[in-house]
C-alpha cells in the first residue's frame, strides 16, 4: 500500500481539511453519474455513463475527509493511495491525480468504469459507519484518468524505448494482466513483445466487456501508450498453435509471462444446449463486439431472438442481456437461480439492465431446452428454487422446490454461467502445474510457475476474477521477473 506522504503534501493537505471542517463535508450529498436515457440508449452502443463534470467532481472529492488511517485502501485489491489522489482533485490538480493512480494502477480510465467498487473501496469509506453515501471513488478514478487523457490531447509522450540490447520478455494474451505487466517491464527497460491470440489487442476489455460500459478508445489509448514505449504486439498469434514455447526461447525471449485468461465457456451439461439458438455469453459477445455480428455488411452473423433469456447473474450475464436489447430483442429475461442479493453483478449493471427494460426471474435455474422441429430452440424448462443455508461462497445457496417446474418460451438463450481457463496453454507447455480447475499453480509471492522465468497472472491463475485483480498481478509478476532476470544474469 502506498499512503506515504511527503512534508510538502503533508502541508498542502493540511490546508485544504483547515479550509473546510467535516461537518460541513459529511453535508454534501454524493453525485450521482449523469448518463443517457435508458429509451435512448437501447437504440444504440453509445457509452451510457457521461462521467463527472469538472464542478461536480471537485465537489464530490471535497466530500472526502482524508482519514488519518484510510480504510478504502485496504479495500482496494491493489492498494491505490485514494486519498491522495482524492484530494488532488479537491485541489484542481487532475494532471497530479492521475499520475498518484498510475502509481499503482495501470488502467484507471479502465478501472474507474469497470471495478466493483462497492465491494471494494467503497465498502469501506468512513461514510457507511455514519449511515452516509461513500464517496464515489470509482467515479472520482475515473474523472482523473479522463480529464488527464483529454489534456494529452491524444499524444502519446514518446518514451526512450528499450536499448538495442535489451533484455527481450515476452507476453502471451492482451488483457489487463499482460497490458500491466508489459508496462511495468517496459518501464524497467526490457524490450517487451506481446503475443495475442485474437485479431484485437485488450483482451476481455474489447470483446467481451462492451462499448457501452467500456469504449474501445478508452483501452486504444492506454495500448498506444505501450507502443509508444517500445512494446511490440503481435496478433492473431496463438501460443501453442502458431509457435510453440520452444520457439519463445529460440527466438531470445529470457521470460515470459502467461495472462491468458479464462476464455472457456461453461455449460451446465442439460439436454438440449445443442440446439440452434443456445450459446455461451463468450460466443455470442464476441460476434457482437469484435467481428461486428448486427451490424449492416459484416460478414459474423448472430442470431436475432425476440424473446432472449441469459441464464446467469454476473457481469457477463449483464452485458449479455443489455447487449441482446440492442440487438433489436423485445422481450430478455436474465434467468437466475439464486435471489437478486446474491447476484455477483455490479450493482450498477443490475440497475443499468432494469432500467433498459430487462426482466429478472431470479429464483428459477433452467433443467431442460425444448426444441422445433428444424432444432432451433423453442421453450425452456424451469426449476423453481429457493434459497437454503449459505455455501462456501458465503452466499444462500440455491435448493430445488421439489416438483416445480414451469415452462417458457423464447427463441434465443445466452448461456452465462462462468468461465474456465483456456487449457492450451497448460497443454502445450510440458512441465507446468496445473490445478484441478485447470488454473496454472504459481509461487504465491513470486507468480513464477513451476517452470523457471515462466510467470502467469490474472484469469489463468485465479479462474474468471476481475480486471484491478489481473492488473495487480501482472504489476507484481513485472517486479518479480526483473529480481529474477537480474540474479540470472549475474
Ligand atoms: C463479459 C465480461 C464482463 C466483465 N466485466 C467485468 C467488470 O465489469 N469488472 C471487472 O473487474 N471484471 C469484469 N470481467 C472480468 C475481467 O474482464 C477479467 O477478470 C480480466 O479481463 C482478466 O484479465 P486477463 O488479462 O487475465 O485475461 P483476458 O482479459 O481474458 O485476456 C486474455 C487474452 O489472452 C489471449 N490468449 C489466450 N490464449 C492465448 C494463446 N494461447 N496465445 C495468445 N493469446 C492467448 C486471449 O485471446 C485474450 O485476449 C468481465 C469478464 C467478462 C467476460
């Protein structure tokens, strides 16, 4: 965790809780996010959160009372000093704010839109003790790593770039975990190229997580930035497939590092998934996101349905049934088996997804498709559930209602009930420890596999997660590479 302060902003920070007492902060009420219309917003992919006006964000960081022990940094997966850039804001130094999150958080303009900050940060804020709003942390993050983008005017400083002989790294998968930790060790002066196995670089950031959350140009710049600093990308290259790990080391790379996610769709194993019209969230998002299926002259297609059920309660399912709205459905269930509390969705996907019109039918798990006779699927059938004791996830785990089963009719079902992680990499590496999830065994500290100067973060060592979690460890793989490159070359 990084709260140290220097004298100088010791001094400055002292000034600004002078010019305002506390009481007079805890009675400022928090921001709310301006965004679009939810009757607009289904008729398009624009992004739905328009982000704090410069007034607004100034104020909501006045709300904060910079604690002397701050608790929302231990709530952070990655101990981002949030005071510090808070009052940063407060101050109107944004530039400052941003580069205090770049300090620890390789994506802020990311993480600000995405993380579930309500579980996270903001779970933590003094203000909860006191029956209070948080602060909008995320929101703040956010404003912070914009307002700085938008200063650099898109320019992208150039960096020296690595020396001719540097040490080469090499990165397998483009997602938050390998963008990291290719900044990280570009930093450190290596000459790092990226392998990634689709045609896109961003990983779950471009085709999965979509353009009405997260735009492609918030992740482009952050990719820019890489390059500026010498990164190399190389798409549409699958580790394993197109070259092999021998082949890394032929061709000089001394480490490498696997961020290969968790891109394996799970089904649930019922009768009937076969049938036209069944498909995961991963298929159907990717069609959608990144090979431009509904849109006019692109070649990918999807199916259409009109009644859309996505079976799940996650972010994935949330993206799943917002996406199908867009895609012209009139009527989408998110079917889940669980009650709503227990939906690991952020709580503002849940809301987002309500408002644009989607129908929750929680408490029911499907058991069974039903087909047509051309085998397009035509109805499910339901378990009704209820809830028992909690289970190792903490949460009240679901119990079949003996004998109540109903059915529904729809012509399209999202399957989104988790991921597991890809196992080409696991199979094609021999010598590598993998768990029985299939996720790849690391050193705790370290994030070393069991081969040496082979490292792996994010999705492919803790199974689906989130993208701070993925971040955080392809920054610490970064730091333990270089202890390990350097003992090695002496
Ligand atoms: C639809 C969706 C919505 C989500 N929403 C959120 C959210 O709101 N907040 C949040 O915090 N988290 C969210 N998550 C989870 C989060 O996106 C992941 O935890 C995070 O992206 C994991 O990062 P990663 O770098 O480990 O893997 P990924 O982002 O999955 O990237 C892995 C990359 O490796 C590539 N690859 C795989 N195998 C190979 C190979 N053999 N050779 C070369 N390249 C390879 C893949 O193509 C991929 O681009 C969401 C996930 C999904 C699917």
């Amino acid at each position: 965790m990084n709260t140290t302060i220097s004298p100088r902003d010791a001094q400055w920070r002292e000034e600004l809780r002078k010019a305002m007492p506390a009481k007079e902060r805890t009675s400022i009420p928090r921001c709310s996010m301006p965004q679009l219309q939810a009757d607009y917003r289904v008729t398009n992919n624009e992004e739905v959160n328009l982000g704090l006006s410069q007034e607004q964000a100034v104020t909501e960081a006045t709300r904060c009372l910079d604690c002397p022990d701050p608790q929302c940094v231990t709530g952070c997966p990655v101990g981002i000093n949030i005071p510090g850039f808070i009052k940063n804001i407060e101050r109107g130094e944004f530039g400052q704010a941003a580069e205090v999150l770049r300090e620890t958080s390789a994506l802020p303009a990311v993480c600000g839109r995405v993380c579930p900050q309500e579980r996270q940060c903001e779970s933590k804020c003094i203000y909860n003790r006191m029956k209070k709003a948080p602060v909008a942390i995320g929101y703040l993050e956010r404003f912070a790593a914009d307002a700085a983008n938008a200063a650099a005017k898109g320019e992208t400083s150039v960096a020296a770039g690595p020396a001719p002989d540097a040490v080469k790294v090499a990165v397998v998968g483009s997602g938050p975990a390998g963008l990291s930790f290719a900044g990280a060790m570009a930093r450190l002066g290596y000459k790092v190229h990226v392998f990634e196995a689709l045609h896109e670089i961003g990983g779950v950031l471009k085709y999965g997580i979509p353009e009405f959350r997260l735009p492609n140009s918030v992740v482009d710049v952050e990719i820019d930035s890489l390059r500026a600093q010498g990164v190399e990308f190389m798409p549409n290259c699958v580790i394993g497939k197109t070259l092999g790990y021998d082949d890394l080391m032929e061709m000089g790379f001394r480490g490498v590092f696997v961020g290969s996610g968790a891109g394996l769709p799970r089904f649930m194993g019922i009768p009937g998934e076969n049938f036209v019209g069944v498909m995961s969230s991963n298929e159907y998002l990717t069609r959608v996101n990144l090979m431009g299926a509904g849109r006019p002259g692109w070649a990918t297609p999807v199916i259409k349905g009109r009644r859309v059920a996505v079976i799940g309660g996650g972010n994935t399912a949330m993206d799943s049934c917002r996406t199908a709205r867009r895609m012209g459905a009139e009527e989408v269930y998110i079917v889940y088996r669980r009650g709503e509390e227990e939906m690991p969705a952020r709580v503002e996907e849940v809301l987002h997804a309500k408002e644009e019109g989607v129908r929750f039918l929680t408490l029911h798990n499907p058991v069974e498709y039903l087909g047509d006779e051309q085998g397009r699927v035509r109805a499910m059938r339901l378990q009704r559930m209820e809830l028992g004791e909690p289970d190792a996830s903490g949460r009240r785990s679901p119990v079949p209602v003996e004998g109540d089963i109903v059915e529904m009719p729809v012509d399209e079902v999202i399957v989104s009930v988790g991921v597991s992680p890809n196992p080409l990499i696991p199979n094609s590496i021999e010598g590598l420890e993998v768990t029985r999830r299939g996720t790849l065994v690391v050193n705790d500290e370290t994030l070393e596999t069991t081969l040496p100067l082979l490292f792996a973060g994010g999705d492919i060592v803790r199974g689906g997660a989130t993208v701070i979690l993925a971040m955080g460890d392809g920054r610490h793989a970064a730091e333990a590479m270089h202890r390990r490159l350097a003992e090695d070359i002496k």
